[in-house]
C-alpha cells in the first residue's frame, strides 16, 4: 500500500523538478498540474481525504487551467518567446539549496521537541472521515479567519474581473 | 527497498518532499524571467507550505488545525492566481510582453 505513497512522492518531485528547470514555460505549466496530483495523494495518505479533493477541484481543475488560458492568450505557441532566457543559475541554485537544507533541518529540530502519535492513533486519525470535522472547525473556533477569507475571495474576484476588463 | 517505502511513510519523508518542493520553487522564482513562470515557482512554494501543515497534523497533534490552515492556503493561493493573472494580462496589453524585465514604470 505504502508503495503508491512513495510513487505519489517520486512523481511530485520529478514533476517540480520540470517545473523548475524546463525552458518552455508550456511544458512547465503542464507538468505542474502532475505536482498537483502527486501532492493530492499525499493529503490522502495524510488522513486528509477533504484536503485531497480539494487540491485536485481547485489546483488542478481550477489554477492550472487559468495558468493555460493566461498562456495561450498572452504568447503565440511554440514561438520562440516561450522559452525563458536564463542566463543566471549558479547562484539562485545555490541560495535555493541553502534555504531547503535549512528548512529541513529547522523542521527537523521541530519534529524532535514535539511528542510522535503511537501507531494506532496515527491509524484511528488515517480512518476518520475529516470532511464533518473540517466543516464544524470552519464555523465554530475558526470562524472569524473564514468569513475573512470569503471577503477577501470576494475582494479577488471584484479586482480580477476589474484588472482585466476591456478598454 | 524497505527502507526507502519506510521512510517514505513517515513524517520526514513528507518534510523531505516539501522542503524539495520549496527550494524548486525560489529557484524557480529567481530564474524565471516570465511573469507566469514566477506564478508557477510561487505556487510551488505554497503547496510546499501545506504538504508541511498536513504532516506535522497527522504525525504530531493528532488534530486538524493543520488541516484547516491548509485549506486556507489554498484559497489564498486560488485569489493570488486570479489577481496576478487579470494583472499579466493588462500589462501584456500594455507592453506586448510578459517578461518581468519590463515592468520598470514605477522605478526612477
């Protein structure tokens, strides 16, 4: 079972690894949508079944497909001006490098001073529904980040639709 | 073989991944002289953010605070989108280009 996990991982990672170095900015978005579905496996393997479906409605159904359309209206295809011109590697490399290594290490140091779950509470939290739990968390203890958080979707949406309208 | 599936399960196989994802994604950031490729690198960075909030839920509270705080990501990550892209695409009808190079009006 835990080896589809493991796939779900190589294929985030080989996929952001695209995303990262490919010079067509087409083929980068595309392989964007699989980072996508790979961590959306990931939250399924986390216990966050909700989180999961989530991921793929709204990233993969919803961001990348806008990422695609900002694509096709903005740049002719397969000309010459997709590809970014880069010149510059070595030293965002190493700057990207450093602040991975650190955050893995900090994160680590986290993970030491926290107490680990025992192996069945890991179970019992794998095999609970969280769509009900998520629902009353949202409208009890997290209320005020969630009305916030549909003002400022609102607020997007108005400020989207004003930035691209026509002359 | 085992140990690789094991590790894979556990909680620093998912800070592995994330920390990956976001180091992929300031180089991505830094590199990308297109706009919408920086948008890529910066989604990246937040799908990092929450793979981190989902395994430290599930690994070490037990609780869905992390979960939740995700979910929020998320959202902000789906208006964040839309906004920068209405803005690329005014300022391609502006310019002609979406090469972040350009985007030099209010300098001086």
């Amino acid at each position: 079972m835990n080896k589809v996990l493991l796939l779900a991982q190589i294929l985030t990672v080989a996929s952001a690894i695209v995303v990262g170095f490919h010079p067509n900015i087409l083929y980068a978005s595309v392989f964007l949508l699989f980072t996508f579905c790979g961590v959306a496996v990931m939250f399924l393997y986390a216990g966050a079944d909700f989180l999961a479906g989530a991921q793929v409605i709204i990233y993969v159904g919803g961001v990348t497909i806008l990422i695609l359309f900002a694509i096709m209206l903005t740049q002719w295809l397969y000309k010459i001006k997709l590809a970014d011109i880069r010149n510059k590697m070595v030293l965002p490399g190493v700057l990207a490098t450093i602040i991975g290594a650190f955050l893995y290490r900090a994160l680590h140091q986290m993970v030491l001073s926290l107490p680990p779950q025992t192996p069945e509470a890991l179970e019992k939290f794998s095999t609970t529904p969280k769509t009900a739990l998520i629902g009353q968390a949202l409208l009890g203890s997290y209320l005020l980040p969630f009305e916030a958080i549909t003002i400022l979707l609102l607020g997007a949406m108005v400020g989207a639709v004003w930035l691209a309208r026509p002359e | 073989m085992n140990q690789l599936i094991q590790f894979s399960s556990s909680l620093q196989g998912y800070l592995a991944v994330g920390a990956i994802l976001f180091a992929l994604g300031i180089f991505c950031v830094m590199t990308r002289k297109n706009a919408i490729g920086i948008l890529l690198g910066i989604e990246l960075i937040l799908n990092a953010a929450g793979i981190n909030f989902v395994a430290f839920s599930k690994f070490r509270t037990g609780l869905i605070d992390g979960q939740i705080v995700a979910l929020f990501i998320m959202l902000i990550a789906a208006a964040e989108a839309a906004v920068a892209l209405a803005v690329i695409l005014r300022f391609y009808r502006l310019k002609q280009t979406i090469d972040a190079d350009e985007a030099s009006i209010m300098r001086n």
